[in-house]
C-alpha cells in the first residue's frame, strides 16, 4: 500500500510538502508540484483521510440539515451546494428532521454523533435544544434561505416581505382588485410573504379580505390544488392567485384547469421561488425567481470562512432577488 512517504521519496521532496499539495496550499514551487501529482498518478495513491483529520483536527465533513419531505427549490439549493461543497474540498453528511419536535430531537441524536467541522440548515429548526447545541460546542453554522432571531448563526436570504410585495403589485398593476393568496402555518416564510400580501394592498387602497386567504397544509402541489379549490368552495370571486411557492401555484393551474377555467384568461397566477419547472408548465409561470446558485456558492464559502477562519461573527445577508414575468398572467379584462 502506496504511503505518502512513499510519495516524497517518488518526487524528492519532503513529507510536509506532499503534504502542502494534498491540502492545495501555497508556498509550494510549480516544479516541485508537478512532481509531486505524477507521482501520486502514477502509483494511484488516494490519501488516508482519517489519518490527516486526527492531524489537522478537522474532519472536512459538513452536515446538511433539511426537511424529511423537501420541495423542488430545497431539492435544486442542495444540490447547488453539495457541488460547491465537493470544490472546497468537503464530505457531505446528511440529516433529515421531519417537521415535528420529536423528528427534530432525533435529527439532532444523529447529528451528535458525528464530527462535524460545521453545518448548514436549508430549514428552520424550532427546537430549542438544537440552537443550544451548535452554540456550545462552537459549532460552525450557516442558515440558508432564512434568519432566525436569537440564532448566532450566519445566515443569507432574500427579503421575503418586499419580493412578495413586487408579486402583488404586478397583479395589481394589470388591473386585478380580487386577488386571493395561498399560504400556509409552517415556518415563518409564509407569514412575512402574506405580510407582503397586505402591505400591497393597503399601499394601493385594496381591502384586505379573509376569505381570499387559504393556508395549505403541505407546500406542494397538491396543497395547491387544495387550496384553490377551497376558494373556489368559498364562492367568494377573485381575478387572481398569489401562492407562496411556485409548486403551489402549479397545483392551483391544476385544479383550475380541472374545473374548466384558463390561465390566465379567468384567473391570473403568480408563484414564488422559480423552480425548474416554472418555465416549463402551460402557461409557464410568473414568479419571484431566488438566486438559487448565488446562494449555495455564499452559503458554502461563508461557511469555509467560518471553519477557517477565527473571526465567527455571525452576518446576516439578504440578496437580490428577480421578478420573472412569464405567461401566467394577464391584464385583467
């Protein structure tokens, strides 16, 4: 078995500075490099990885914390991420927590018994033992796609309130005066982007209706489906949708094309997070698009910065994000 003394004495160089190529530092000459790689190609030598954590006291594993059910936005931020963590040079470890107390006290049974160099959460965690945790032992930590109060946790968002702000004044802009909102209880993102809802409306002199407001009990499409199809039960007219994802906002075109109404010829549709599919339904989808691969690239790299660096004050960043105007929606007729 090829050893990395075996490696030094190929090239001619010391152990500590194969060692210096295999972590990709610097201070190594071009020369002394090349030798080192055609050594290590030659002989097919893969580094003992157990054995350089015990001597670097990291273990170049990050843990992933996400849903048991992840939508497609969670699904397509992962694997944004996972790739970005791979180029840093990072095992990944997964845990899930499902969206109860009990699923999330035994994500964090697993989570404990590991060694992690840090963590990123793609969502929010609500039991309080888990904060407690990442906080004492210093574990490194960065939200993704939300903020929490009291968390000293680095985290990078979008501002949900005003992207849902932009969302409604589209439709208000071509003319609808009844627009409903799909949202939902779980998490806090639903109820900063009905608070964008609201403000829209306000800003433009619309009353705020509560039978126009439906919360799904899953964010997917077939909680879309079942909340437009309890406004349309509720008899109460509306001109258009605004749903807090876009996989709701598909499941609402189903169901209203199930009951024999257009898009966006009946009820205009606006969704929320530009997920792959958007672009691809009939009518494609108008929606808030997050900068989905910004955010796994920040999430990562401010992590790394975490990791190795000793300055762990937390930040708190809030990207951009785009209004995609798509054919979903109409000027009201």
């Amino acid at each position: 078995m090829v050893s990395i003394k075996d490696i030094a004495r190929m090239a001619g160089v010391s152990v500590s500075t194969v060692s210096r190529v295999l972590n990709d530092r610097a201070c190594v000459s071009a020369d002394k490099r090349a030798k080192i790689l055609d050594a290590i190609k030659q002989t097919g030598y893969v580094p003992n990885r157990a054995a350089r954590d015990m001597v670097s006291k990291h273990t170049s594993t990050v843990g992933i914390v996400m849903p048991g059910t992840f939508n497609m936005f969670q699904r397509q931020l992962f694997s944004t991420i996972e790739h970005h963590l791979e180029q840093f040079g990072y095992h990944t470890s997964f845990y899930f927590a499902s969206t109860d107390l009990e699923g999330e006290r035994a994500c964090l049974k697993r989570l404990k018994a590991e060694r992690l160099d840090g963590i990123i959460i793609l969502h929010e965690i609500e039991l309080p033992e888990f904060q407690q945790y990442l906080q004492e032992n210093k574990i490194p930590t960065v939200l993704a796609t939300f903020e929490r109060n009291g968390w000293k946790a680095t985290s990078i968002h979008i501002s949900e309130e005003e992207a849902a702000r932009t969302a409604v004044n589209h439709l208000i802009h071509l003319g609808h005066r009844r627009i409903a909102f799909i949202g939902g209880t779980k998490y806090s993102f639903p109820s900063q982007r009905l608070e964008g809802y609201t403000n829209a409306l306000e800003a433009a002199s619309l009353p705020f209706n509560a039978s126009l407001v439906v919360s799904a009990d899953t964010y997917n499409m077939e909680g879309g489906a079942k909340g437009l199809q309890e406004l349309l039960n509720r008899k109460v007219p509306f001109t258009a949708v605004f749903a807090v994802t876009d996989e709701l906002a598909l499941g609402a075109m189903r169901m209203l094309a199930d009951r024999g109404m257009r898009v966006p010829d009946d009820v205009s549709v606006v969704g929320f997070d530009n997920i792959e599919l958007a672009s691809f339904s009939l009518p494609r989808l108008t929606t808030i698009a997050q900068p989905m691969v910004e955010m796994g690239q920040t999430a990562v790299a401010l992590l790394h910065s975490l990791i190795t660096s000793k300055n762990r004050f937390p930040l708190n960043i809030s990207l951009p994000f785009t209004f995609i105007v798509r054919e979903s929606t109409a000027q009201l007729q």
